[in-house]
C-alpha cells in the first residue's frame, strides 16, 4: 500500500439520478479519471462526500467500492466520524476489513464532547480497528476547538495524521513545525493549499481535487517536490480563484458543481441541498476556464 501523503482527494459520492443510491458507475469512472491525473490518495466519505445523507449501510458499501476501484493503487482513508461512538466505531472496523489504509474522524458534531470523551471515543475506535486515525480537525461544524498540543496528545489514542480544516495558518503551523513528532498534519482549507505545501505539509486533502485534480497534482509537484515556488505560485493564481469561489458558497455544492461542469455526471446532492443555480454556475466555469480547465 502506497504511503499517505501528497495529493489526496476529498472525495464526492456520485448518486444515481434520482439520488436514491450511490452510483457505482459514476465513482469508478470518477476514481479511474482521478487517478489516472495523479493523486496520491482518496478520502470517501467525508464533508464533500454528503456522509450526514446517508445511511451507515451506504457508507459501507461506499468503503468497499472505493477500495475495489482503487485496487490497491492509491491509498484510501475513510471518514468514519459520526454523532455516535458506536456507529464510528462500527463504520471504523469495517473499513479496516474492508482494505482502508486509515480512517479519518470528525468529532461528533451538533453536541460538543469534552476532551477526554474525544481521547475515549478515539481510543475505542482504534481499539476496534487497528488503523492509524486522521482526525478531522473542522471547528466550524464540530464546535470543538483544541490547541496544537491537545490534537498532537491526540496521538496517545491512535491518532497519526490531521486533517486541518480549521482555517488557522499559526496553528498549521506549529503542528508542521514544532509537533511533526507526534502527529502528521495535512491542510484541509482551500484556500490555504499553497502555504501548507510551501510550508512543509507532506500532502493535503483537497475537495477543489475532484475537478481540477491535474492542476493539483502540478501544483504539488512544484512546491512539494522540486521546492519551485516560483512555478508554484503561477499555478497558484490559477487555482487560488477557485478555492476562494468553493469556500463561499456551499462548499459540496459548488464542488459537485465543478465535477459537472467537468463534464462527469454526478447526480446533484440529496436534499436538502442542490447544484449551485445557473448564475454561479456560470461564474465557476470561468474561472475554470482562466485556469486552463477544460469544461463542457
């Protein structure tokens, strides 16, 4: 199994048309185009992927096709987070036998947990699964708001790897810089892509990924891999309109959006949300354009 890092795709969940189930088709040709781009990495079943839709048989079931079309090629991190330690836990073990290289955990959102019944409830998920956890560090919809030093403590539980998605550049930071021995953080803010690369993060989840994945794979090519940031900061004027469009609208929204205009049907989100309306649409598409994208 390839290491986790790089590139790694916040991956939609394509519906059938009538958004009754996941459209097995519509993800293996999206996984097939992904890849094929370059990405290291997918990450099903989190924010972008609509998992507070869907039912906890369908986030199963999205697991197994997620390792069945990856084959082994890219790595494959779950979101497993829930409102419930149980089903978390549940979700978790099963992504383990099912191949997940790690899961990622959001902490249970609506209802704020403390501290210790984060470490306990992290714990029992590693208990139950053996895998290495991401925790999805994501302030705004968990309403739980830890220092640097409590999410690196987090390592103590089984937690390896960060997804930042809180939008905090200082933090990033100091857990690239002065915490890289307990935990691994990787970017999860649009909009902060290029710092984090630029600034050591070994790899970033992206949603934008799903319909500018070529962009994003040159983008970390030359700032992660040769350290040309002057090459990095031409495809970053391309890239940073877009991050800035997603994050200001209903960020699934606006990135099932992107994969339409793309030219892969997805199937809209399941209600109660929808595709962005024609007029931003219409905006998303040039800036796509600007980028050198190519749309329908």
């Amino acid at each position: 199994m390839a290491s986790i890092g790089g590139i790694m795709v916040a991956l939609i969940t394509p519906f059938t048309d009538d958004k009754t189930k996941i459209d097995e088709g519509r993800l293996q040709a999206h996984i097939e185009h992904l890849i094929k781009a370059g990405v290291h990495g997918l990450v099903p079943g989190g924010s972008t992927g609509e998992f507070t839709t869907m039912s906890t048989a369908e986030r199963k079931q999205l697991t197994e096709l997620c390792v069945k079309f990856a084959a082994g090629r890219v790595p494959v991190v779950v979101g497993t987070g829930s409102t419930s330690s149980d089903e978390a836990i549940e979700l978790s073990a099963h992504a383990a036998k099912a191949g997940a290289a790690a899961v990622m955990v959001v902490p249970p959102f609506y209802d704020p947990v403390n501290l210790e019944e984060l470490h306990e409830m992290l714990g029992e998920i590693h208990n139950a699964s053996k895998l290495p956890i991401m925790f999805y560090n994501i302030p705004a919809a968990s309403g739980l708001t830890l220092s640097p030093q409590e999410i690196a403590g987090l390592s103590k539980v089984g937690v390896k790897y960060l997804k930042d998605t809180s939008g905090n550049a200082p933090a990033l930071t100091e857990l690239i810089f002065g915490l890289s021995d307990q935990i691994t953080a990787f970017n999860g803010w649009d909009s902060l892509t290029f710092y984090g690369l630029a600034a050591g993060c070994p790899g970033g989840v992206w949603g934008a990924a799903n319909f500018i994945p070529e962009l994003a794979v040159e983008l970390w090519d030359a700032v992660a891999v040769k350290g040309d940031l002057k090459k990095g900061r031409e495809l970053w004027s391309k890239a940073w309109p877009i991050c800035k469009f997603l994050e200001s609208h209903n960020y699934c929204a606006a990135v099932k959006t992107g994969v339409e205009l793309s030219g892969q049907q997805t199937g809209g989100l399941r209600k109660p949300f929808s595709l962005l309306k024609p007029e931003l649409q219409a905006e998303l598409k040039v800036l796509l354009q600007n980028a050198g994208v190519k749309t329908i």
